[in-house]
C-alpha cells in the first residue's frame, strides 16, 4: 500500500515506519493516523514482519504532536469519538500488536506523538529528545492513552505533575523516570534500536507475542493477568516453535524459529 504521510519497508524481517511530515514536524493529523492504523494492522498479520521500528522525519521531531487545527472547533461528542477511534485504530493497536514495536524518539515527542511512543513496547530516545503532555495549555487533557500509559510508566505522582504542569522533559529525565528504555547519541539512534531488534529476532515469534499479551494483562482491570500468563504459556506448548527451542537445547545447537 501506498502511503502519502508515512515511509515504509521492511528489511531483514523489520518493518521500518517514519512520519514523513517533517514541516509539520510530523504531527498527527487524520490521514496519519489512519495510515498509522493501516501499516499496523498490516504488521500485526504480515508473517514476513518479526517487529516494527517507529520513528518520524528529519532530526526535530518523533512526533510534536497532534494537528490542533483539524479539531479546534469540535463539540464534546466529536472530541469523544476522536480521542475513542484513535485510541481503538492507533493506539491500542500498537500496544496488543504481537510484533515487538520501538518507538525511536529522535527529538520532540509532544502530546499525541508521546502517547504514541507509550502505546510502542520499547522506548529508545535520542539525547537530544524532549518529551512531554501539554494538553493542559489548550484546555484539553492526553486522549489516546496518555494518563493511563504515563501513569503504568512512571507512576501516579510523577504522572500528575507532568500532566498539569505540561513540563517538557529532557530523555534523560524520562530515562531516570522509567519513561524510556534507553538514551544514546542522535547519530546511533537506528543502531540502537536495531541491536535489540536483532535479539528479538532470534527468539521464538509465538511466544514473543504471547509475552506481549501477559504483559499487557497485568494493566487490564477486566482480566486476570497470571490466568492470562498461564493460558499463553499452555499455548507455547502447541507450537513447532517450542519443540524446535526444546530440541535446539537439547542438542546445543541454536534455534531456528519459523514462527509456527
């Protein structure tokens, strides 16, 4: 699929994904987002996509945040719907993707375009990154995610202050919070995020996306996350993945998964 705001490819099994709107330092308007929707709900079912790289355009911005233009005259219902489907199509889809997805925050990540790196898996961020929620300044509150996620992140009290001071943060405040993975040098922003994309991809894809699902369970008011670690632990059982690891150590020698 064509997209017109977005750049895609996969190589070696990495679907490569950037916001390609860097005059408008890639904020999320709606033919975004609904390229974003469609290029994860493609990497979700893709067997040739082992994980997902996330990045924006040029070095100022991940993503600054959301086109304020496209919504600055909605009623209450519209915002609702708004914040509702971009949560649903985006946002959650990133998160309970069974594809490993990074978010490679290379400069602003503002508003929307932070929701956006919490809903991603792992959070790498250049040093020069700045982050932060700064919905507040325009009377609103983060809609996709962001009091949930931040608040899962970095706890109730961090969380708070930096929802209502609307405080940018630099990445190496939100690598001391919890709010990133990792905080290296501009220049080897990729390269890191591809040396924890080539571990994962040496790891079984089923399971993979079975320790995604645990995981998200134990944020799920409506489920219990050790049933839900129990049943995808019985699941792995069922796959030629295990039986392959198994046999791999069993036998010393290194496993080759294919993901069945």
């Amino acid at each position: 699929m064509a997209y017109q705001n977005l750049l895609s490819e996969i190589r070696e099994s990495v679907l490569y994904v950037t916001i390609n709107r860097e005059q408008k330092l890639n904020a999320l308007n709606k033919d975004t987002l609904s390229e974003l929707a469609a290029v994860i709900a493609d990497a979700a079912q893709n067997a040739k996509v082992r994980a997902v790289l996330l990045t924006g355009a040029g070095p100022k911005a991940f993503v600054a945040g959301a086109d304020i233009s496209e919504f600055a005259a909605y009623s209450g219902e519209e915002g609702e719907a708004l914040a509702r489907n971009g949560q649903h199509q985006v946002f959650d889809a990133i998160e309970n993707c069974p594809k490993p997805v990074i978010a490679a925050i290379n400069g602003f990540a503002l508003g929307g375009g932070l929701e956006l790196a919490m809903a991603c898996h792992i959070r790498i961020a250049s040093e020069n990154a700045k982050l932060g929620l700064p919905e507040v300044t325009l009377g609103l509150i983060p809609g996709y995610g962001g009091t949930q996620r931040l608040t899962q992140l970095v706890g109730k009290g961090k969380a708070i202050e930096l929802i209502t001071t609307a405080d940018m943060i630099s990445a190496a405040e939100a690598e001391k919070i919890g709010l990133v993975n990792h905080v290296v040098p501009a220049e080897e922003l990729l390269t890191k995020a591809e040396e924890i994309l080539s571990k994962i991809k040496q790891r079984a894809p089923l399971a993979i996306g079975s320790a995604i699902r645990a995981v998200n369970a134990a944020f799920r008011q409506d489920e219990n996350g050790f049933e839900a670690e129990i049943k995808e632990f019985g699941k792995c059982f069922d796959t030629e993945d295990f039986k392959e690891g198994t046999s791999a150590f069993l036998e010393k020698r290194k496993a080759a998964f294919l993901g069945k």
